[in-house]
C-alpha cells in the first residue's frame, strides 16, 4: 500500500512527492527467498558440512560484513561458484541463511548454540541480537521456574524437617545458600 507523506513547502514549489511503498521490501525479500528456494538466479552455493545452500552475493553482502568483504574483496571466493565454510555446521548456516533472507528466525535450545556459533562467525549482527534476547528470556523464565520450584519444595521439606536447612536462591547472582 502506497505511503504518501503531507506536503511540504519545498514539494509545494517543485511538484516534486516521495511516493513510498510500506510492502516493497518485503515482497522483494520474499521474492529473493523463493528465488533462493527454487535454486533460480542464485550465483553462490555455501557448503556446510555436507549440505550446500543456495544463495545471491548480493543479499549475503547487505547482512553480512563477513559475505561483504568475501565477495567484494579481491579473495578467492568472490569468483567462486561454491565456497566452503569452515566452522560453521549446515544447521547453523541453514537457519542464518533462512534469517538473512526473512528477517526472522525460530530458535529453540536444540539449535541455539549452532545458530549462534554461525551468526557469530558470519558477522550477522542482528542474528546475534536475537539469539541474545532470546537466552535472556529463557534464562529468565527458567530462573523464575526453578526459584519458584526451590521455594516450594524448600517450604514443603521445612515443614516435613525442621532442622533441614533452607535453600535460598539470590537472584542477584544466581547462586544458592544451603
């Protein structure tokens, strides 16, 4: 849907009006990630482990520092057909690549530490951003989880033994005093 701004003085004397539209970016994205998908226009293919990805140059360079200097530099990769990564596993590069092309990303414990380990490598900045908001709420939610787990089974051996000692968890530093 288009977006037109108010007038202002200067549009006024030019006739001149930045037209914009809200869904081009995305719609180009998705039309790059289905391109990707289909193997069609793409012009590099990583390799992971034993898995190679699909990919255009030029939408790796625009996220990544990393891909930037790769491509554009006068390195070996940036006339290669297929560049192998090295350190990075094919689920890490899956998931950053599926990043890199949507803007998003679904993280789970069973991925992180592969996702993180290729954002890392790969200079993807905003994918490591994520990654760290999302080890906070999960450490958060766990912590909240086990403090509320050790009170009640503190409060319930206490009233069963009342010599036991308590636990008590410090949240300051996530520590425990027996």
């Amino acid at each position: 849907m288009p977006s037109e701004p108010g007038l202002g003085s200067r549009e006024m004397l030019t006739g001149q009006r930045l037209c914009q539209s809200k869904s081009h970016q995305d719609s180009v994205l998705s039309a790059l990630n289905q391109q990707r998908k289909d193997g069609l226009l793409c012009d590099v293919t990583l390799v992971a482990g034993e898995q190679k990805f699909h990919a255009h140059k030029a939408v790796l360079a625009a996220c990544s520092d990393y891909f930037r200097a790769m491509f554009s530099l006068c390195m070996l990769e940036s006339e290669a057909d297929e560049v192998t990564l090295q350190g990075v596993t094919s689920v890490g590069l899956k998931h950053a690549l599926d990043f890199a092309y949507t803007g998003q990303i679904l993280l789970e414990p069973a991925v992180i530490q592969d996702v993180l380990s290729a954002g890392s490598h790969l200079q993807l900045l905003e994918l490591l951003s994520l990654c760290s908001h999302y080890l906070i709420q999960v450490h958060t939610h766990t912590h909240t989880r086990t403090h509320t787990r050790l009170c009640y089974n503190t409060q319930r051996s206490a009233s069963s033994w009342p010599k036991m000692a308590a636990v008590v968890l410090q949240p300051d530093n996530d520590k425990y005093i027996i």
